[in-house]
C-alpha cells in the first residue's frame, strides 16, 4: 500500500536535509511502528506523507497504491485516503468540532463524486464514533481544540479518523501528553480501525504506546534512515537496551 | 436556509466571474442630463411631486456644499471625482407608481429575482420558512451555524432600482400593526408631518461633504415608521441596485423607533460589473426613542472592481443613529465585501441616559480595494454603553483599515466602552490598519480595547486540508471562523448569505 523508495528530503527555507534515503514498505492490514530517537527524522515523514508543503523531495519517490503521490496537494492525498493524526493538533477559532466534521466528510465525498452525507445519518455516524471515544456532545459544539485537554485533542483526531475511514493512517506521537486511561481510549479506537485493506504507520518515541497498539513491524529511524526493522519484538529490545546500540551499529 | 442556498448557486451559475451580480439589465430609463446644478436639484424635486419646503431644503444643502471641500483624510486614494459628469437621477419608464405588483414591469421584477430578491409576497410566504428543528440532529447543527432565529420567518422588502423605489412588499400587513414602511418619496407626500420632524436630524444638510451632497439630490430610500410599544411584526429590508451607466446613487433611509418599540431592518445592495467608477453616496438616520430598539443591519456586495482594480463602486456613506430616548437602543451590523472604496462609520449618539449602542462588522478586502471603515460612539447620557467588535480581513493588495472614536462627554457619568478589532492578513500585499480614537472628559468613563492583527498560519491551513477541505475552502472555513462572532448578530437568512459571500469574496486570494 505504501512505498517510499530512496527518498531524500529537505526542509524548503534552509535546505537542510532531514530524510537521507529512506526506505519503507507497509502492506495492506499491516501495523508498522517508526522508532527512533529526538531528531531522526519521525515527525518530518509523517509530513512529507500528508503533503507538508515546508519540505522539498529532492530524490527518490512515494508511492501510495503503486502511484506517486507527490505532485499531489495535501486535500487531495487526504480524499484519497491519507490520514495524519497530528502530535499537536492545531486550533481552529468559532469552527465547532460537528461543523468542522461535516465540512470534512463531505469536502471528502465530493472528491470522491459522492452525494453530502444528509444531517440525521452524519450524526448518527458522529455519534457512534464519539462515544466509542468517550467524546460528549458537548465538546462536539465547541470549537475545533480550542481550549481542548491534551487528551480532548488526541481523542478528537481518533474520532476524525474514524469517520473519514482513511486508507493509510499515519499516527504521530499520538501517545504523547496522555495519561494512562486516555491512551487506553485511544489505542481501543485505533485498534478497532484496523482492518485487512488498511494499513497504519504509528510513530512513536516509546514503547508504551505499542503494548497497546501491538505492530506487525517495527523500524527504526536514526538521522533520516531506517536503520534497523524487525517485528513487535525489536520494540521491547529498544525499551531494554535504549537506541544506543542500534544508533552505534548504524554509525 | 435551504432558499438561500439555492439562490446564491443560482447566482453563482448566473456568472462567470468572480461577481456574481455583475449582469446589465437593458431597460428604458427616464435619465436627467448629467450634471449638478440648481436645475438639477428642481427636476428632481419635481419628479418626485415634493411640496415646497422639501425643494428648499435640498436647495439649502446644495448651496451649502457649494462651500465644502472633499474630505482627504480617510486612508483611501482616488482620482478626483468629477461632480459635474454624472446622471443625479435615472428611473425605468413605465414607473408610475405602481399600485400592486401587477403593475410592476416585469422586466424588474426579473431583475430582482435573479438577484435572489423574491418580490412576490406569496412567494416569500413560500419560500422562506422558519427553520424547524425537527430532529435532535437538525437542531445540534442550525444551533451551531446560528443561535439567531428568524422572528417571523417573512421579509418585507422595498427595492430601489437606481433612483426611485419599485415596489415595497407586505405594506397592508405591516399596516395593520401601524407600521408604516415605504418609499422615501412616497413618506414625503404622505407622511409630511414625520418627515419634516425627522429628516435631517441626526444627519444635519451641514454634516460632512457627502452627506450634504446627499442631501441636495438624493433620489429614493426607505422610510421606516414604528409606533409606540409596536414589535414591528417582520425583518423589513431594502435591496438597493445600481443599473445605468454613469449614474450616481444618493438613496436616503430615515427609520424611527417611537417609545418602547422594536424594528430590525435589513440592507443589501449590488450593481453592474463596469470599467467606470461610479459613486453611491447614502444617508442613513435612525431615532430611537424611549426604551425603542432599532436592529440594522447591513450585507454590502456594490462591484469591487475587476482584479486589477478597474471599476468598481466608491461607497462613501454616512449611517448615524441617534439613542434619543431614556434606556434605548441602536445596533449596527455590517459585512462588507464590495466596493472599490468604502468610507463608512455608521454611528450612534447615545443621548438618552442608560442608552446603547453596539456595532458589529466584517470588513473583507480583496483584489486592490480599499476600505476605511468604523464607528462613533458618542456617549453624552448618564450611564451610556457601548460596544464595538470589528473583524478586518484582508487579501490581495487591498488595504483594510479600521477607523473608530468614542467619546465621553462630560456629563457621560459612568460611560462604558468595550472595543475589539482584529485584522486577519492573507497573503504579503495587503494591508491592515487601526486608527482607534478615545476621548473621556468624564473621570468615570471606562473604555477598553483590544486590539491583534494575525496571519492565517501555513500549520493551521495543513491541518484543514489534511482532512480533505481544499485550499480556498480551507481559508474560507478558517475566516468565517474569525469572523464568527459577528456573524451571530446577523438575523439567520443573512448569517448564511453572509458566511457565502465572504468566501466568494476571497475567492483567487490563495495560491
């Protein structure tokens, strides 16, 4: 489903490279887990991924259902089925979190040539979804993560990934500013998503995240690389032995 | 809801350019030679069968502005304007003053229907519905777009073509609640009595440049009268339209509120895409009396000028409401999105003791326009208030400026303001600009204001598009938004075609 082959990587402004030819392939039904340490490159793929306009492809490709995917703008990779669950959700003032999902879903829709969802069945599927999250109606009326808990703003990404049933899910340090019982939330509503003809990119700094949301492949990322890949094992070996030994095998 | 939506698609196929209001329409017109003089001010005066006293009195304001000099200091830039070479007064043939709507030509009434302006009182009764929150679904999301309910869910609308009024709807029922709303014109002939106390006495002849050019030739408006402790039983609105050729618009509006009654009326206006500039120069005065509330509100679409910045309307209008009476209230609303250049303060003058005033705008520049707009607030009574929340947004090379003075007289005991202006920038060449006066000679004044000027930023525009809203969508989602504040002062029909038309209006502003 997913291929990034070669791919070499650049921040727009500075010209400072961030990926360095970078190698990953994520079938269909698989959960792969990115790895690594501050700095390595984690946060930089999940844009390059969403389309991200800061960062400039200087080589290499990414394939997403064996076409390229990046001439394309980040609402169309989207209505094609990307989706990024942000580490830092952004703040959309006087846009109400139901409105913001009805535009959503139905900017999505229309892409795909489909009819606007009609008001009783989009709420009906809002519903469902946010109570499986612990969601209430009453932050669904508030605007977009505006004065949100950081763990309102993790759950309120679930809930948008849920109803949008993206192809691909790339999940960035979604673990991170939640306690133990929101993340237990949260890996719940991952972890219901999964599915044969999805598949999910969880990046993540920590273990912890993955005894929750338990992946099919582990990799690890070291200075815009995948330097290491394994299955769910490698995690606990980095948990027990830190990315140090890795790092020094790479360098 | 449902009927403004289709309108604005409706407009929107209508065009192809980015104004949807653009068409001519050829009608036969009965037009004065262009041209101000003495001469002029009588044909008008005459056209519209005025008794004596009114001539003069335009007469008075004319010689007054022989005397005046244009007003420089608003942040806009134009070549001067040639008084000399426009038509003060243009009227479609066959414009008796139709009784009924049968009479109406019907070439107007299309006009007004491409517009989206229903003039067939049975089809507003149609088509327009108070919005039923028939599910729990429904009503979570109308709560969301607007907590501003339709009151009655019917619009009495008066539509003035170039200089004269066409037709004014539902005024048998208004009638019945002694509501009296009609053409200006038609006030003077049959209503001398309040025009003559009325007219001119919160915009004097001798007010500012405009106003009293204004007052010399001003052709048609709407005239409002609301009795004591009436509820004025519908939105009224007046839907202006500028059509001929280098013709200037002076329509006057006089709305009065008696003791303990309440109006809201509603204002929209379009014209004719052209290379030319034309002039609208309008009056507006409200009196609030005695615990009296008056609602105005204002969604201004006049064409804006083409992408390089030829044509458009200059929209310079002076709107001033007077709070007369004891615990009264006036409320400005305004969106506005047209215009090559806008000058603007609608104001009010909070003379009676615990009295109101409010103003609420969005302003959106795009393109090379330019507007210079705000309030007044003059607080002369004891324990006056008022508020003013502005939302500048502006794009493309256009220059957005908010102007606004309060006051405190020294009588003012306890005057209070709470003033907010935000300016939201899109894009590197355009401009946005805050020029806040505050004067209290009154120690027990309290005025506040905030002020912040931002950028939409590039993380906030990703995260929208991440979820599939393309680009243009993103920012109109983002900006409405901002502006959503005032918004929820609109009465519920415009809160939509207002939302709508601010994302027409940034329309290119992106990319």
């Amino acid at each position: 489903m997913l291929e990034i082959k070669n791919l070499h990587a650049r921040i727009a402004d500075t010209g400072v490279e961030i990926i360095r030819g970078l190698n990953l392939t994520v079938k269909a039904g698989e959960v792969a887990a990115i790895m690594g340490p501050n700095g390595s490159g984690k946060s930089t793929l999940s844009y390059i991924l969403a389309g991200r306009e800061d960062y400039e492809v200087t080589e290499g490709d990414v394939l997403y259902n064996g076409e390229s995917v990046l001439e394309m703008d980040p609402a169309e990779r989207a209505a094609a089925g990307i989706f990024l669950a942000f580490q830092y959700p952004l703040e959309i003032p006087g846009v109400a979190t139901m409105e913001f999902l009805k535009v959503a879903l139905n900017a999505q829709r229309k892409a795909r040539g489909e009819e606007p969802l009609k008001v009783p069945e989009l709420l009906k599927r809002v519903k469902e979804a946010a109570g499986s999250l612990d969601i209430e109606m009453g932050m669904l009326k508030r605007p977009l993560n505006v004065g949100f808990s950081g763990g309102e703003k993790k759950r309120a990404e679930i809930l948008q990934m849920k109803l949008l049933q993206p192809k691909l899910c790339v999940l960035d340090e979604t673990d991170s500013g939640l306690d133990i019982d929101a993340l237990k939330i949260v890996a719940e509503g991952v972890n219901a998503l999964r599915s044969p003809d999805r598949a999910m990119v969880v990046i993540t700094h920590y273990q912890r995240l993955l005894e929750y949301i338990v992946p099919d492949t582990v990799h690890v990322l070291y200075r815009g690389q995948v330097v290491r890949s394994g299955d769910k094992t490698l995690a606990s070996e980095l948990e027990a032995n830190g990315y140090a030994a890795i790092v020094e095998e790479a360098a | 809801m449902p009927a403004v939506q289709e309108t604005i698609e409706q407009v929107r196929r209508i065009d192809v350019d980015q104004y949807k209001y653009g068409f001519e329409t050829v009608i036969e017109v009965d037009k004065a030679p262009k041209g101000l003089s003495e001469d002029t001010i009588r044909l008008i005066s005459a056209k519209k069968d005025e008794p004596e006293w009114m001539l003069e009195w335009r007469l008075q304001a004319y010689r007054r502005w022989l005397t005046l000099e244009e007003p420089t200091w608003a942040r806009v830039e134009y070549p001067k304007i040639d008084f000399q070479d426009i038509h003060y007064y243009a009227a479609p043939k066959n414009h008796a003053g139709p009784k009924s709507l049968d009479e109406v030509d019907p070439e107007l009434l299309r006009v007004y229907e491409k517009l989206g302006i229903p003039l067939k009182e049975q089809e507003i009764l149609a088509g327009v519905k108070k919005p039923g929150h028939e599910t729990e679904a429904d009503g979570v999301l109308s709560d969301l777009a607007n907590d501003n309910v339709y009151k009655s869910g019917r619009v009495a609308v008066d539509a003035v073509f170039d200089s004269v009024s066409v037709v004014t709807t539902f005024k048998d029922e208004l009638a019945k609640a002694g509501v009296i709303f009609c053409s200006i014109s038609e006030a003077i002939r049959e209503h001398p009595e309040l025009v003559r106390k009325y007219l001119g006495s919160v915009v004097p002849i001798t007010d500012n440049f405009y106003a009293t050019l204004n007052s010399a030739v001003f052709t048609d408006g709407s005239f409002v009268f609301v009795p004591k402790g009436v509820r004025c039983p519908m939105e009224l609105s007046t839907y202006f339209r500028i059509n001929e050729k280098d013709t200037g618009q002076f329509e006057r509006t006089l709305i009065i509120a008696e003791e303990g009654s309440y109006v809201s009326y509603l204002e929209g206006c379009t014209a004719p895409q052209r290379d030319e500039n034309q002039l609208h120069a309008a009056v507006v005065e409200l009196i609030a009396l005695d615990d009296a509330e008056i609602k105005y509100s204002t969604v201004q679409n006049w064409y804006p000028g083409d992408a390089q910045g030829k044509g458009g309307i200059y929209n310079f209008v002076t709107k001033r409401g007077d709070c007369r009476g004891d615990r009264s209230k006036i409320s400005w609303t305004q969106v506005e999105t047209g215009s090559a250049i806008t000058w603007k303060y609608p104001s009010c003058i909070l003379r009676g003791d615990d009295s109101r005033g409010e103003f609420y705008s969005i302003a959106v520049s795009n393109g090379y326009q330019q507007v210079d707009s705000g309030t007044k607030m003059i607080h002369l009574g004891k324990n006056t208030s008022s508020r003013i929340i502005s939302k500048g947004i502006a794009a493309g090379f256009s220059q957005n400026t908010y102007r606004g003075q309060v006051s405190a007289h020294r009588k003012a005991t306890n005057a209070r303001n709470f003033t907010n202006c935000d300016s939201l920038l899109i894009g590197n060449n355009c401009g946005a600009h805050t020029v806040p006066y505050m004067e209290a000679k009154n120690a027990t004044a309290q005025f506040e204001h905030e002020a912040t000027t931002s950028k939409i930023s590039e993380d906030q525009k990703f995260y929208v598009m991440q979820r599939g809203i393309p680009e243009e969508e993103a920012v109109a989602l983002i900006v409405n938004g901002f502006v959503k504040d005032v918004i929820q002062e609109l009465p519920m029909e415009f809160a939509v075609e207002a939302q709508k038309l601010i994302g027409i209006s940034l329309e290119g502003s992106v990319g």
